[in-house]
C-alpha cells in the first residue's frame, strides 16, 4: 500500500519531553471525523474512544455544517447508514443506562427510540486528559455550489459559520475562511481552516484553491472511500494539485504555503465496519508543538510544523542549514523508498486546458510537467 508522508517543513528535531513543561514533543492527531451529529454512524463517545485507545492525543470532531453544540436527539435505525442501529447497541452496552439517554420519539405504541448524541462540552470532561488527550472544535462547513461540493474544516470554532455559495468556485472557498477568519478575529480565538478533498467528486482544481487566501491547510490524503486522492485518467491526483498549487502560490504569487495534511474523514465505527467503509486510522499529522492545546497544535500547524502521514512513522526528521533529513521508523518486511519531489527554478509557468470542455472540472496542464 502506497504511504504518504507529507510535509513541507519547518521542522527540527525530534525532543521528547514531559507534557505540560514546555518541552517540544510529538503529538498524533486526527483532523477529520464524523459522528451522529451528522452522517456518522456513532456517538460521539465511541469515536473519541477510538482514537484514545488507538494511540492518539488530539482529535477534531468535524459534523457537517456544526460544532456539536446545544440538544441533540438522533434516531440510529433511520441513520442512512445501515451500521448505526448496531452501533446504537454496542454503546449502550459499553456506557450502559447511567450515561446513555434514550426516549420514545412519540406517545404511539412502537414509536421509534431516539438517542441522545451529548454536545462537545459534555464528552470533552469525560475523555479529556491534560497533556495526553484533546479534543478540538471543529467545523466541516460544506457547501453546494452548485452541483459541486465545496467543503472545508474550521478548527476551534465558537459558533458555526454560515455554509454559502459565491459566484465562483474561488469565491466560495474564500467566503466560508473570510467567515472563519472574521469569526477568529472578533472573538480573540485561534483558529484555523483546512480545505477538505479537492477530489470529492472531482470538485476543485488547483486553480480553484491557489488564490484563495487564508487557509492554512489542504488535504493531500483523505481516508473516505470514493475521495479520489490519486485521481483517474482525466483528473490528476490531490497530491499533483498540491504540487501545482504550491508552485503557483511560492514561484509566482509570492503566497503563504498552504501545508498538506491526511486524516481519516471517518464515519464508521460500529460493529461490522470494514475496510469497504470510511473507516479510522488512515491517515492523521504529527505535530510539534509545547503543550497539548489548541492554539499550541493549531499555531504548529500553521507554521508547518508537523508532517502528515498515511502509514509511515518518521523517528527523527530535521531542516536544518536548507538541508531536509529524515529516519524512517522501520517495520519489519517493509522497504521504503524516499523522494523529494518539488518544482525547479526556471520552469515554465505556461498551463493549457486538458479538455475543451468549459464545464469540465480539470486542473490545467502546466507544460513544466505539473
Ligand atoms: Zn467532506
Ligand atoms: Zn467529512
């Protein structure tokens, strides 16, 4: 399996240290996750649960279009996806009659049983641990444009942005982060926003994402199923429209990198969900940062200071003197193969259409081979 390791770094060395002493350490974390608030097929508890018990020590839960705020009752057997009923049983088992908290939807005999999905507020006190887990707000605002699906993650958000369309598919991306943004701005917040899965049904292009401004991150590697990360015939992958993207904004527009991340975007977690569904564990960061908060692990991530993996765990990696190094943490049976891959001074900045057809959704193609 092909493992991606992303980064565009500031990074120095590896230090590890205690939690909470200012020391650098390292801290795994996932920015992309689904629950019953939205389209999940679990409670918020299972999927925290998962991510503690998997090695992780932060994790954004980003329902669509909400930041799991305020009273919220859901109905597992209508979920639209089919796992969410058995998902429903195994948490009861696991949390039992004393958390979990259910009720008839009507007075009529056989009404459906609703459950209640516990705001971010409750869940953070019962999972939350200084220095070894976190929980981040988060946000995936999702917006049609049209026919196109333009998402992107807001990070520590105190109130959910409206999700409207522009004019342009540029302009779309620009209204939800200038709302982010204005939002971190009025209320003295960090926060951070990411734009999700350009390949999502084939929806943005490199020209779409390089003149936005404001975002600090873009998904390179995204865990759903169906996301198209690698492309296909027609569409060049998510890590080309990076590379397009990144030459663009630091060859000729003299703007800030936008630094690529993987996360999981998952939304299976019950009993029976296989490799088929969107499930965890594919793809997360590692970032550098003082202490366990969010605006330590958001300023590292605005500043680049992680690296963003599908698979591989690094032991050291250091830019020191414009010199990259890295060490892989070896498995056993596997063999690495490390390439550096960037676009040379000098190249040629010319881009022709792939297709003639105005409404195809296709990066250009750029003559220096991008
Ligand atoms: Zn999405
Ligand atoms: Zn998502």
């Amino acid at each position: 399996m092909h493992g991606l390791v992303a980064f565009c770094v500031t990074v120095a060395t590896i230090a590890a240290g205690p939690g909470q002493k200012g020391e650098f350490q390292w801290f795994k974390g996932n920015l992309h996750t689904h629950t019953w608030w939205s389209d999940g097929d679990s409670p918020p508890e299972t999927v925290i649960a998962w991510y503690k018990n998997n090695g992780y020590q932060f994790l954004a839960l980003t329902d669509h279009n909400q930041i799991n705020v305020g009273n919220k009752w859901v109905s597992p057997d209508k979920n639209k996806k089919s796992s969410a009923a058995a998902a429903g049983a195994e948490y009861a088992k696991q949390y039992g009659p004393r958390w979990v908290e259910t009720k008839p939807e009507s007075q009529e005999p056989g009404a459906a049983t609703l459950w209640r999905a516990k705001p971010l507020s409750e869940v953070r006190a019962l999972f939350e641990e200084a220095g070894k887990f976190l929980l981040i707000p988060g946000d995936e605002i999702s917006i049609a444009h049209g026919t196109i699906p333009v998402h992107l993650n807001g990070f520590n958000l105190l109130e959910a942005v409206p999700n409207e369309q522009a004019d342009t598919v540029t302009g779309t991306l620009q209204k939800a982060i200038d709302d982010v943004m204005t939002q971190s701005q009025s209320t003295g917040t960090k926060m951070l926003v990411q734009i999700n899965h350009p390949n999502f049904k084939w929806a943005l292009t490199a020209e779409d994402i390089f003149p936005t401004r404001g975002a600090a991150l873009m998904e390179v590697a995204n865990g759903h199923n169906g996301v198209n990360n690698a492309g296909d015939r027609e569409h060049p992958s998510v890590e080309h429209i990076w590379d397009v993207v990144l030459t663009k904004r630091l060859g000729e527009l003299n703007m800030p990198i936008l630094y690529g991340t993987a996360t999981d975007d998952a939304h299976f977690f019950g009993p029976g969900a296989d490799a088929t569904r969107a499930i965890a564990g594919r793809g997360w960061v590692m970032v550098r940062a003082r202490y366990l908060t969010p605006e330590h692990v958001l300023r590292a991530l605005e500043q680049g200071d992680f690296y963003a993996s599908s698979g591989v765990t690094l032991d050291e990696v250091q830019f020191e003197n414009n010199v990259l190094s890295l060490k892989i943490q070896p498995k056993p049976g596997v063999s690495y193969r490390t390439q550096f891959i960037g676009t040379l001074r000098g190249y040629d900045p010319k881009a022709t259409p792939r297709t003639s057809d105005p409404e195809a959704r296709l990066t250009m193609k750029y003559l220096s081979g991008l």
